[in-house]
C-alpha cells in the first residue's frame, strides 16, 4: 500500500534585527510583500529635544511608508503624549507626515489601553489606530470597531495590546494582501509574534540589545487573538 505523503506546511519566519531603524530603513529601501504595523516611539524614548524629535517623528513616517509597496499600507499605533502642559497629538502627526509623502488615511480607530469612563492623568487611556497607504482604498467593509475596546493582553508596558494587535495583522493579511509585516520599532516583539500566529512572516527592528532577545523569543496564544 502507498503512502501519500502529507504536503510540507511552511512555518512562519521571524527575523529580528538589532539596530537603528531609521538607518536600517534608509539603507534598505522597499521590502517587498510587506506591510508595516508598527509604533514609533515618543520624545522621552529617543533622547531628543521636543522639537528635534517632532521632525524626527515626521521623518520616521515617511520612512515607514517607503519600506512597503505603494499597493500596500502602513498601520500606526500612537498614544499622544503630554509635555509642559501641552498635549501633543501623535495621530495628527502621522497623518500629517502620511498626506505630506503623497499617501492618504484608509481609517483611523481608537484602542482602549483603560476602560471606557475613568480619568487619567499625564497619558490618555486611548491609542490611535491609523491606517495609511499611497495607492490602496479601504475597503468598504471592514471588520475592525471603530473603537476597540478590549486591546487584549499587553506584553511591555509601552507594547500595544495582542489582541488589537491582531485586528492591524489581519487587515494586513486580508486586504493589503501582504504576505509580511514589518516592525521597524518592535520593542519585545509583540507585532512579529501576533504575524507568525496568524501564518505572516515578521521583521522586526530593535534597537536594545535585551528587547531583541524578548523579540526573538516572543509568543502569543491563539486564545489572546
């Protein structure tokens, strides 16, 4: 009796590298088949003074936005943060820095990081979702709330929660129809670990050594999506 053999399933690829992405993305250009899903970091993560890291900010979109195929879109995960009394809207910032390098907002959605109703002091309970893309429409149907409220388990206290995660992934997967995503500031790996769950390839960019190192071994349950 023969024996067909079961055809080979390919296992999701993971490469971390440690580095600067804003030189990683300056050397490397377009990836293609990817789409980013990433979060850039605010002003007391890079050592910048308020205003060099606005244009530092703006600079690091652009380059987001040119390291995936025009057809493809970039998702942003962006808190707004508080500085000497003024808030400072990093969604407006991504939007900006997007409409400035010829791309367009496909959608933008809320992340709850606290429950609905309660106060906050310093750092609002929300993050920004936005989706932008140079040549890509969104599509008029799309399975993700216009506020999420659940982020679901968060890995790092910047890390934005697996299971909005996982809603960024799939729309990656499903309507830009990337086949990897790409993290330029990935922290512990949250985004390259929800990818590989749901069957994409992931590269990710860290800068600190440690941080890699949780990259790399970074996983998420399929009951966490």
């Amino acid at each position: 009796m023969s024996v067909t053999p079961s055809p080979s399933i390919a296992v999701p690829q993971r490469e971390i590298v440690c580095g600067d992405a804003i030189q990683w993305m300056q050397a490397r250009g377009r990836i293609a088949g990817a789409c980013a899903v990433t979060s850039l970091p605010d002003v007391s993560e890079v050592g910048k003074a308020l205003p060099v890291w606005r244009e530092w900010f703006l600079d690091a979109v652009r380059l987001v936005l040119d390291a995936v195929p025009a057809e493809s879109a970039a998702l942003f995960f962006q808190s707004d943060i508080k500085r000497d009394g003024i808030w400072i809207d990093k969604g407006a910032l991504v939007t900006r820095a997007a409409e400035d390098a010829g791309a367009r907002v496909l959608f933008h959605k809320i992340v709850c990081r606290r429950p609905p109703g309660l106060l906050t002091q310093g750092r609002p309970g929300f993050t920004h979702l936005i989706a932008v893309s140079r040549a890509m429409k969104c599509p008029d149907i799309l399975p993700i709330p216009d506020v999420i409220a659940d982020a679901g388990r968060i890995l790092w206290v910047r890390a934005m929660g697996v299971r909005a995660a996982a809603h960024a992934v799939r729309f990656a997967r499903d309507h830009a129809g990337a086949s990897l995503i790409f993290d330029p500031f990935c922290g512990v790996g949250t985004i390259p670990a929800v990818a590989n769950a749901l069957g994409l390839d992931a590269l990710g960019i860290e800068l600190a050594r440690k941080r890699c190192e949780q990259a790399r071994a970074q996983t998420v349950a399929e009951s966490d999506l």
